[in-house]
C-alpha cells in the first residue's frame, strides 16, 4: 500500500530524497520523455487539434481491486489513469498511436492478481502496467510481468521486499529490473510511526497484524524503529484478516500498553479500534488503515495513522489534476492513490514515448520492451505529487510520510503533541 504527508513535516534524517544523478546519454532520453509525460494537465489537445494515429492503439494496463471491500480505493486509481491516457491522447503524446486503458479487478486477492497479469501479458500491444495496490498481489504479479519483460509502476505497494528482496539491509537485491513504485516503502512509513508514537510518550505498545504481506512488514519496520526510541513492545500477535478481535483484545488488555500498532488494512482495523474502546488507548497503523471509511468500519477519534507523500489538496503542483479530474465527472473520488496513479500512468507514458520518438516512429513491437525498462530506469521529471526518478532498486526518491489523527470521523494532518 502507500499514502500521503503534511508539507510541514520534515523529511526522515540520513535520507536526502533527492533525484538520483543520471549519465548524460540518460538524462538526455529522460528529459524528452518527462517533457510529454508531465505537458501539464489542461488537456490541450495537439497540433491542429487532431493526431496521427495511423500506427494503431497501444494499451496500458491497470491492475487493481475494482470490487470488494478495497474498490474505493482502487476504482480511483483506475479513474485517475484513465486520466493521465485521456490528456496523453489529446496531446498525441506516443507519436502515431492512440492508448487505451484495459482495467483488471485483481479483488486484492494475489492469485487474481496473478491471472489478471497473465491475460494483459497475453495483449502484443501492451507497453505498460499500472499497479498494484496490494502488496501480496504484488507478488504474484511482478513474476509474470518480469518474465515478458513488460515494466510494471505501482502507485500503491509499500512492502519493502518487493523490490530489495528477503534481506534488504543485509543484502539487499534488486526482484524484478521491470518493477518500479512511485511510493516511500514501509522502510519508511514503519519507522516513522515508531518515532510519531514515541514522540507523544506511547512507548509501551502491543503490535497486531493481519499476517499479510504489507501487514507483516510495516509492523516489522514499526518493531525495530520502536526499540531504538526506548520503546517497548509488549505484545506482537497475529490477527488473521476477517478474523473477530475479541481474542485479540484481551491479549492486549493483560500487557497494559500504550497504544495499539496494527498491520493491516482499515476493514479489519476498524473492527479492532472499535473492540479496543473499553481500554482507552488509540490504535494506530499505516496508510492501509488512512482511508476514509476507515471511521465507518468502527475506527475511533483519536487514532492515528501515517501514510505516504503529501496530501494530495496540498500539493503545489496538483490544481490541474484535481480540476481535470473533477471535470472529467468520474463517479468515484480520485482517493488516496489517484495523484500517484496518474503519476505513475505518466510514467509509462512518457517512457514509451521516449522509446517510440528516439527510434523515429516506427512500428511497435514486444522487442521494444527493454527499451522501455530502461527509460523508466532513467526517468528523471516532475509529478503530481513531485519529483519522480528511480534508485537501482526501483525505488522512487521521495521518503516524505504524513501522520494523521482520526477527527471527527475524518483523516486530518497531525503533528507531534501529547
């Protein structure tokens, strides 16, 4: 998963989030392909106000969970890359082609996933995936998009393993060359809450998680950070998802804790809030529990919550993509993942362009692929929610994470008070 941040929070110590130095001959094919990608959001339509698309329609697939209980959020990121290929056609921005968007439900479940992946694969004219948003689909999806060599852009997945593999401090090694994210990763966001609970003198905390993929890992990052800020943890527990919390509860009430850690995602957290009332303490849990259902599934005031990247309302650089979006009259709210969805769109985009436009045009072609690897690899340009370019692991440069505070049934910015 990934999320958002208040501007006024400062970036975590001993990470610079600045853009990773390019070779000249990158660079070079980077600064053409950023420039048609982020052409801004107006929705100008190109020259003549007509495009030469007599070389055919490329697709870009999007994987997400468009049903269930996660399809709020994954219906934005559907909505919002379906943005980013609007703007991308008025523009003529792959030179000689128009793009379609083909969406994939993957129900957030990894075997869905999997087979969703299997069937865009299948498409010679696909150059490109959008998603996941789940960080379990992840891995089954990054497998079968790596063996075809088709580049994959998350605008949601956080676990830290997905792209520095089992031992990311130790040794860590890179998974898939064609995966990337545009999300800070639970290395970030875990830690960061550690430091936000602490700060408001809850070092006493009983850790629960879902044991899922995201769950598991930002609780593990949570974990180590609390230790070296002179916390405790009193309770690490399991809580499988959909499971009643009632047992969970009173393992937690017998540890007398501080505040609750929960790993997982806000259809089981708010259960578990809601169980934990009797005990007065807050819970709190990464951007998979900052949703704004969050408070409608039993989450109480006064939790707390991290996610990534600033919140979108906030972002300097985002008016254009509210306004088009608005405009647009999609049904759903763009949600939590709609700012980076369309970043990550882009992305493709504009690599694919960079491809299409250093070769002369031209016909597509599955052997194509790598070159477009290779130019998200370099890419190098300014987002929606800010500055995009790739470390050798895939990773995004930005490390900034909000904290938020349920008030009022609502996610709003919190800031470190007791």
């Amino acid at each position: 998963m990934g999320g958002r941040v208040d501007a006024g929070i400062p970036r975590r110590a001993g990470r610079t989030g600045a853009r990773r130095r390019r070779s000249a001959s990158l660079l070079a094919v980077t600064v053409v392909g950023a420039a048609l990608a982020l052409a801004g959001c107006s929705g100008s339509g190109g020259a003549g106000g007509a495009c030469d698309t007599g070389q055919g329609t490329l697709a870009v697939g999007l994987i997400a969970p468009l049903s269930g209980p996660l399809a709020n959020i994954g219906l934005g990121m559907r909505d919002s890359a379906d943005l980013a290929v609007r703007q991308a056609n008025e523009r003529c921005a792959v030179p000689g082609y128009r793009i379609e968007l083909q969406s994939r439900d993957d129900k957030g479940d990894p075997p869905t996933g999997a087979a969703a992946a299997k069937d865009l694969a299948a498409n010679p004219d696909l150059i490109g995936v959008v998603g996941t948003y789940n960080s379990s689909t992840a891995q089954t999806v990054q497998p079968v998009l790596g063996d075809a060599g088709i580049v994959q852009v998350s605008p949601g997945n956080t676990n830290v393993s997905l792209t520095r593999g089992a031992n990311p401090v130790t040794a860590p090694l890179r998974q898939y060359q064609t995966y990337f994210r545009v999300v800070a990763s639970d290395a970030v966001q875990g830690p960061a809450a550690a430091d936000h609970l602490a700060s408001l003198g809850r070092t006493r905390v009983a850790v629960v998680s879902d044991g899922q993929t995201y769950g598991e890992g930002i609780a593990d990052e949570f974990v180590k950070q609390l230790g070296t800020r002179g916390g405790e943890v009193v309770l690490r527990m399991t809580l499988r998802a959909g499971a009643a919390p009632a047992a969970a509860v009173a393992a937690v009430g017998r540890t007398n804790p501080q505040a609750v850690f929960y790993g997982g995602e806000y259809p089981d957290a708010g259960p578990l809030s809601r169980a934990l009332t009797g005990l007065g303490i807050p819970l709190m849990g990464g951007d998979g529990i900052v949703d704004p259902d969050y408070a409608a599934a039993g989450g109480r005031d006064g939790d707390l919550g991290t996610s990534v990247g600033p919140p979108t309302e906030t972002l300097p650089g985002a008016k254009g993509f509210l306004d088009a979006y608005r405009a647009a009259g999609y049904r759903e709210s763009y949600g939590q993942y709609g700012a980076f969805s369309f970043d990550a769109t882009n992305v493709v985009l504009g690599s694919v362009a960079t491809v299409v436009t250093n070769r002369g045009g031209g016909e597509w072609s599955t052997a194509l692929r790598p070159a477009v690897d290779q130019a998200v690899q370099a890419y190098d340009g300014d987002g929606v929610t800010g500055p995009i370019s790739f470390d050798r692991f895939g990773d995004v440069g930005s490390d900034a994470v909000t904290m938020y505070r349920l008030v009022g049934g609502r996610w709003i910015p919190d800031r470190a008070q007791p």
